[in-house]
C-alpha cells in the first residue's frame, strides 16, 4: 500500500514542466507579435540584408581637348557584361549562346565559371560594344548581367598617341599625359545602394550613399590641324628614306607652348594590341648627339666674349686640323671664312678654333642657360635631361667637339626650347603641354647677340647655305642643318641622325620647328637633303593654317637645284 507523499513529487515536476512550456510559449509569441506587428524593421533589416547591395556608380573621365576645343580622349558610357557563376552554371544550355555573341569558344566559359563558382560575381568581358550588349540583352540568361562603365577613345587615334597615352581596363592613366594629370582626369565614383531579386535584378534604388564627381576637362596646347600636317609629313619621310625612327617638335615662339609633338613608328590607342616600340615619345624621352645643329650656341658663347664678331675671319685651310691626335675635318677645304660663313657652310674646323677659344666654364654656361642637361619642365612621364657634362671634366678635344654638337646629348623638345630662345631675342620660355600654365621667359642672351645669331641662321637657308630645301615660298626662314654619326661599341657607325632646327618668319618669328629622322637608309642620310625638306614642308603648312603673314613679298627665294650635303657631320 503506498504512502501518500509517494506521488507528490512527480505531480510538481508535472507542473513545473508545464509551467515552463507555458512561459516558453507565452515568450514566443510575444516575440513574434513583437515581430511582426510592433517591431517589424528587425525582419525587413535581416530579409534586406541578404538582396541589399552596394554597387559603385561609375563616372565620367575627364576629357582632353586641343586648344581649339576639339576632342583628343573622350570617355562614351558603354555595357560591361558579368556573371553570376552559381546561377548560369544551373542552366549549362545557356553558355553557348552566350559564347556564340562574345565569339569565344563555350568550353572555355564554363571552365572559367566552374574555376570560380564560389563567386557571385565574374566579369566575362568588359566594355562591350553596343550591338553586342544589345544581343546578350536580347538573350534574357538567368545569370548574366550588363553594368554600365565608361570607354575611352581616341578621336585622332596615332596622330596624337605619344602625347595624350591611354588608360588601362579600369580607366587609369599608363602613358602620356593620361597619366601625368591622371588625378585630375580621373573623378571620384560613387556608391548607392540597391536591393536585388533572386534572379539578381535590381528591383528598388534603396539610396546614394555616395554622389560620383566627373573629371576635370583637359585642354591642350597641342593644335589638332597641325599635329596631322606634322604627322604626314613625318610619317611619308621615314617611309620614304627608310628611316628608324623621326620626331617632330612645333612650339610658338612668344608662349613656348607646343603646338605639335609627333613620332615614328606610333600606335593606335584604341586598340587593344600596342607594339611596345612604338610607345615611347621620343621627341622628349629618346637623346642623341645632335650634330651641327649645335654650332649657333657655340658662336653665340663667343660673341658674348666680345673678341669674336659675325665678321671675325677664321682660316680653315686645309679642310682639317688635329687636336689631341684626333682630326676634325670639313666637308670641304672652305679657306678663308668668317664667324657667319662658319655657319652657313656648317665648317667644323672654324667652329673647333671658336671653341678653343673659350674658357670652358664660359662655353658650358652658355649651354647651360639654354636649357641643355636639364629637364624642360613639360612634366611629360619619362623625359629625359640629356647630357652636359661639367666643364670640369672637359678634355680640349672634348670642348671642340661640344662646339659642332658631338659629347652632348640632347632631346628634339630641348633644341625647340633652345632655338625659341635664340629666335625670341634671347629670352627662354620653358615649353608647355597645357593651356593657362604660367611660362614667364628669362633672359639668357644679349637681344643684340641672339639677333646677330639669327641673322646668320638665315643664310642657311640662303643661295650658298646647307638648308636651301628648308626654305618656305614667300617667307624668310633661319635654321640649322645637322648631320651626326650614331655612336656604337666600337666607335661611331656608319650610321646617321639627320636633323634640322629653324624658325619663321625670320623678320618676326612665330614658329619654330625642330626635325629628327633616325637611321635614314641608303646615301641620302644628309640634314640638308633628309630632314630640312621636311621642315618645310610642315612649316609651309602651319604658317598657312595660322595666317601668318608673309615677310619676302618679292619672292626672292629660289628653288634649289642643288643636292649636295652640309660641311660638318
């Protein structure tokens, strides 16, 4: 018989149990009631939270425009197609419609997809073209999604690709001014918030965290009109002699602003496949030994002594003298001449007895204010300095060299520099890229000398002169030949730079213009014969385009008959 205290402790664990499934219950319902009728933002937060996506809003890359207003890089919204790998993987059948539009072959698609299906997201290709976004559009693919970029082109295509550069994928700056004013072509793209379906369509616009900021324009000094005639002329030039490689420099004399700047070989930017050896801006970045073009600085440092004047005689004869074991020789035997016959005959000989007789430190200096050791200042990525030596390290072989352009290396951008300042009555202007950038010149010769200097460049291209195919109808023209050997391992080659550097109108000069061809082919490799013909060929061109006025009305110039060469190398 059981007692009657058995039954009363399974009796309260009964309604222990009860009560807390009763307190249990009461619980959860009053959380879902919370839930769902008082606090509901916790529900809508979590669901949210699993299609709420941040994207980025692409913006718009700056343009770069010539000083005309004409676009040179421009930046068109275009379609970027991607995948979602999970999903398009459920549906195998779809991969090769998409690989039939895209014109790739399915197998490879579906490999990338299975390499990354833990991924939600996979670009497939960017920046579509617009018929080819408006089929994959058509196709409907669970899975497959268009987001808009930004594209961008080049209008000039290779005429102006060593100025302007490119961008990569992802719109950043890699050559060129692209990527020297790269932050302020660039913006800042936004960010917004948007909720998407299972299908990975954007069903709400939730908010802009982030507003985009476009870039900045660019506007360039370069002329478009004139970087094509520079361009022809260049490209039709080295075709032509079989050249290596040429540049061309156009700068307005009173602003130093570069009006065009073109090389060979060049690339198209708007393609994908770029050869790398035609990438580089020679004009700035590539040094050579420039020649005779040199030797106007070197009179220039001696009419600033004072002892030497435009008709100081100077004995040549015979065609040659040794210095240091080493013989420096003229073209011809030019006997007696003068300081601007030396010039116009292009003698190395009269230009080595200038150079000995300088202090070296004086000649150096000349050099030195005229830009030569040291950077333009254009900001362009890569460009190079040159080389000057210091005066301190001169041999007296090594100083009568420096005077007909041999132991210096220079750009086609520094001679530009160099010879504005000569043509601009001595006054230096650092040469510009950019619209409004402050350029105030500095002195660095007596206007009488830099005058004297310019008037001797004018016989150049005179009747008895080494640049008679330089010279333009109806306008006077000054500059300087210049023909030098390339150096090489084993001394100097039989290979040449053919050059030319000059500015017009002589009476008030406007342009200058400086030509490089590298390696001309063949026994026509003469400045004189190579690259002054080009010279006047795009100066005749730009004087036209710019309305220059004329200043030899009475058309003395005549055409040259004549092929022979210059006097120095």
């Amino acid at each position: 018989m059981s007692q009657p205290g058995q039954h009363k402790a399974p009796v309260s664990r009964l309604y222990a149990f009860l009560l807390v499934f009763l307190l249990c219950s009461i619980a959860l319902v009053a959380r879902a009631v919370n839930l769902q009728v008082i606090d509901t933002e916790f529900l809508q937060d979590q669901g949210e939270a699993r299609y709420l996506r941040e994207v980025v809003v692409p913006t718009r890359r700056g343009n770069i425009l010539d000083r005309n207003g004409e676009p040179l890089a421009v930046s068109t919204p275009v379609d970027s197609v991607w995948v979602n790998p999970k999903m398009l993987l459920q549906s195998p059948e779809d991969i090769q419609p998409l690989a039939d539009v895209l014109a790739v072959d399915a197998d490879e698609i579906e490999r990338r997809l299975t390499q990354r299906s833990t991924r939600e997201f996979v670009w497939l290709r960017r920046r579509l073209h617009p018929d080819v976004a408006s089929q994959i559009k058509a196709l409907k693919l669970h899975g497959v999604f268009l987001q808009k970029e930004y594209r961008r082109f080049y209008p000039a295509g290779e005429v102006t690709s060593h100025v302007i550069g490119f961008t990569n994928i992802d719109d950043v700056g890699q050559e060129g001014l692209e990527l020297a004013y790269n932050d302020w072509l660039q913006g800042k793209p936004g960010m917004k918030r948007i909720i998407r379906d299972r299908l990975g369509r954007t069903v709400e616009h939730v908010e802009m965290v982030r507003e985009s900021v476009p870039g900045h324009d660019l506007s360039l000094t370069i002329d478009r009109r004139l970087q094509y005639l520079a361009y022809r002329e260049l490209k039709r030039t080295v075709l032509k002699h079989g050249a290596r490689s040429g540049s061309v420099v156009l700068l307005d004399v009173k602003t130093g602003e570069v009006l065009a700047m073109v090389n060979q070989p060049s690339y198209n930017p708007n393609h994908a496949n770029m050869d790398s050896e035609g990438l580089r801006n020679r004009a700035v970045t590539d040094v050579f030994e420039p020649g005779s073009v040199m030797k106007p600085f070197a009179v220039a440092s001696a009419l600033e002594t004072g002892r030497w004047t435009p008709t100081t005689p100077i004995d040549t004869t015979p065609g040659r003298i040794n210095i240091s074991g080493h013989t420096i020789s003229d073209h011809h035997n030019y006997g007696p001449i003068d300081v601007t016959r030396l010039i116009t005959k292009s003698s190395n000989v009269a230009a080595t007895k200038i150079a000995l007789d300088l202090e070296p430190e004086h000649m150096w200096n000349t050099y030195d204010r005229f830009g030569f050791g040291d950077v333009t200042g254009t900001g362009f990525p890569g460009e190079s300095a040159g080389v000057l030596r210091n005066h301190r390290r001169w041999r007296r072989v090594e100083q009568a060299t420096l005077s007909y352009g041999y132991g210096i290396s220079v750009t086609a951008l520094q001679l530009a520099e160099a010879f504005a300042a000569l043509a601009d009555d001595g006054r230096l202007r650092r040469p510009s890229l950019v619209m409004g950038a402050e350029n105030p010149p500095t002195s660095v010769l007596d206007p009488k000398i830099a005058r004297q200097v310019s008037a001797m460049l004018e016989t150049v291209t005179g009747p008895e002169g080494t640049g008679k195919k330089a010279r333009v109808e109806n306008y006077r023209v000054s500059g300087k030949t210049g023909t030098s050997r390339k150096a090489s391992a084993s001394g100097y080659a039989s290979r040449y730079i053919a050059s030319f550097a000059g500015f017009a109108p002589s009476s008030d000069p406007r342009l200058v213009g400086v030509v490089v061809i590298n390696d001309p082919s063949g026994k026509v490799y003469y400045g004189g014969l190579v690259a002054a013909p080009l010279f006047s060929d795009v100066m005749t061109g730009a004087l036209r385009l710019l309305n220059i006025p004329p200043d030899n009305y009475e058309g003395m110039v005549v055409q040259a008959a004549d092929t022979g060469g210059e006097g120095g190398q």
